[in-house]
C-alpha cells in the first residue's frame, strides 16, 4: 500500500515538474535595445516616458512644496498633539486624510495645468517649452495668492534679484521657498487657535485635581475624555476640514 502511494505522489511530482517546464517556456522574452530611430514619433514617445517617470519620481516632493499639503499636514499633528492621543488617529490615518483634502483643493488647479498646457503639448499643438510654461502658471497663481510679499521680499534680496515689476516676473526658485514659510506661518496660527480650547481643559483639570489633593494623578488621563467629548460636541471634524478648505480662499 505504502509503494502504491509513493508512485502516485511520483507520479504527481512528475506532472506538476513537467507543468512547470512546459509554463516557464511560454514567458516572453524582454529586451532593451539602443539603436537608431527612424520615425521622429519614436522620439517623441521615448521622451515623453522619461519625462513621466522623472515626475513621477519627483512627485512626492513636488506634492509637499507647492500643494496645500503643508498647511494641512502641520495643522493636523498639531490637533492630535493638542488632543494629547499621540497614537490616535494613527499617523496613516492623518497623512491619508491630509493627501485627500489637498487633492480636492488642487483639482481644479492640476485640470487648469492639464487642459493649458499638457494637454496641447500631447496633442503637438504646442512645443514643450510654452507647455512647460502654461502648465506652471496656475499653480504660480496658487501659489502667490497664498505667500506674503515679505516672504517672497526676502528670498529676493538672499537671490540678489531686483525687484520684480510684476508677479511674472518672480522666478520659481524665489516663489516656491516664499511659498513654503507662508504655509508654515499660517499653519502654526490655526494650531494655536486650536490649542487654546484644550489647554484651557488641561489647566480647569489640574487645578481641580490639584486642590482634590490628587497630585499624582497624572492630568492628562483625566483630561483626555473631556477634550474628545468636547470635539465631538463642536463637531470639530467638520469645523476643521472647512476653515482648512476656506483658508485656502477657494
């Protein structure tokens, strides 16, 4: 009975080594290949997937420095910090929830850039350096509607430019740093207007802790239930993602 089943297993040993010969022979071959191109469409093409895959590696930076996503971001670790959940919501949640809101207030700012700019240049209606220039200008628009003259006064006079006639004329290296002080000056006022509330409930909790005589109750645990119960009162949620949304004068 026992060699009756090692042939069977051998047998199916067999069949699946055999499947898997016959399947590895069926994958097609890829190669990469150097030569001379002869249609100028080819061209086209082989420039057109370098310059995606460069963005596309340049996408992460690109969506911090000249998106929403800082102003958001910021404002949202200093909710949980302020909260005192240092662990909830969890860090995925908040960066999830940041790259969400600032794909609804860049939609029409990237649609603006594609139909502009990309767009015709795909179509061979354009060349690349007007594309490059039609797709740029409507986040440059964003951008300077969102920094201060100051920021952008002081990267000029670090760059040694003089002083531009118009918005135009302010080249992206001096607008892109301005741009990421003003998002990190406007972050850190909306923090402190959401601090007040839950530092108020941290000091009413520790003074009555302290005059109960229990000093060794740390503040915070007791706090905690009251600065959650106090955010979902106010509906905080939904105040916050709309003076976020708002701040951007949409």
């Amino acid at each position: 009975m026992n060699k009756k089943i090692r042939t069977i297993l051998f047998g199916l040993s067999a069949v699946l080594l055999l499947a898997g010969a016959s399947t590895a022979q069926t994958i097609p071959k890829v190669s990469i290949e150097v030569g001379e191109v002869t249609d100028p469409s080819d061209l086209s093409t082989t420039l057109q997937i370098v310059v995606l895959l460069t963005v596309l590696a340049l996408a992460p930076s690109l969506l911090i420095m000249v998106t929403s996503f800082i102003r958001i971001t910021i404002v949202m670790a200093f909710l949980r910090h302020a909260m005192g959940a240092n662990q909830m919501p969890p860090s995925q949640l908040m960066i999830g929830l940041s790259l969400i809101l600032t794909f609804f207030i860049m939609t029409p700012v990237a649609d603006k850039a594609y139909n502009e700019g990309i767009k015709p240049y795909l179509d061979e209606q354009i060349s690349g350096e007007e594309a490059y220039d039609k797709a740029v200008a409507p986040f440059r628009k964003f951008m300077l509607s969102q920094t201060r003259e100051k920021d952008l006064a002081l990267f000029v006079d670090i760059a040694g430019l003089d002083a531009p006639d118009n918005s135009d004329d302010i080249p992206l290296q001096v607008l892109v740093p301005g741009f990421v002080i003003s998002e990190l000056r406007t972050a850190f006022q909306i923090a402190f207007v959401i601090f007040i509330p839950f530092l108020v409930i941290d000091m009413v909790v520790a003074s009555v802790l302290m005059s109960m005589g229990m000093m060794m109750l740390p503040p915070v645990i007791v706090s905690l239930p009251f600065k959650i119960l106090l955010f979902v009162l106010v509906d905080g949620w939904y105040l916050l993602v709309k003076s976020l949304v708002e701040s951007f004068h949409m």
